[in-house]
C-alpha cells in the first residue's frame, strides 16, 4: 500500500494516539509528544518521510470529520500543536469548536513558509526544520 492510500485511515473516529513525555523533557505534564497508535494505516503515514503527506493532511483539516485525525497527524509529524492536540484529547468537536475551524489556515502558512527547510529525521520520525 502507498502512503497516499492509507490517507483514507484519517478519519476522527478510527485515529488512535497517545501523549507521551518527551523523552529529552524534565516536565512530566508541561511538554507532551503525540505518539499515533493506530489505525495501522495511518502508522504508514508516519513512516512516509515525504513532505507532500504533511500537505494532503492540511488540506483534510478542511473536513470536520477528518480535521481532528488530521492534526493529531501533523502534530506527531512536526512536533507543533501537541500541547493543544493533548490539551483537547477526547474532545475533538471542542477542538473543531475553539481553534480546529481555523487550523487550515494556520497549518497551511506554516506550511507554506517551511517547506523548502524541512528534513526527515529518520531518528525520531518527525520533520524538522534546517537552518
């Protein structure tokens, strides 16, 4: 299977995570790493080390019923929003509520303005910033 047909397994009601203390972190609640459990689609998602995933999952932070799953996603992926992406576990439809109806454009611009810096660090399977 290609990454790009396990984007179908980012549906809210299927993404499976936890949050987990980084370990580099001396703050057992004030840092948090989303960690993807399941579905075992979407664990190809994170394993995909192409920049153009982080794209297709922007653009399903359009999708209430896929925007949750979404950055769940790109949290784990980039290391950005896990505080919120914890701070709203169990609670997706107050996420959408509060801050989810906007995540497009916020992810989007970061996007846009990162993506020629960004590297796979096949270490901690997350994207990172060069330079």
């Amino acid at each position: 299977m290609k990454w790009q047909d396990a984007l179908n397994s980012v549906v809210n009601r299927q993404i499976e995570f936890v949050t987990v203390r980084p370990q580099d972190s001396e703050f057992s609640t004030l840092q948090r790493q989303v960690v993807v459990t399941g579905p075992p689609e979407a664990l190809q998602l994170m394993t995909a080390a192409d920049p153009q995933v982080l794209q297709e999952l922007v653009n399903l932070l359009k999708d209430r019923d896929r925007a949750w799953a979404a950055v769940v996603l790109l949290a784990a992926l980039t290391r950005k929003e896990e505080k919120t992406v914890d701070a709203f576990q169990g609670r997706p439809s107050e996420w959408w509520d509060s801050i989810g109806e906007t995540a497009y454009e916020r992810w989007n611009k970061w996007l846009s303005e990162v993506r020629d810096r960004l590297v796979w660090d096949e270490a901690n399977r997350v994207f990172t910033e060069k330079g």
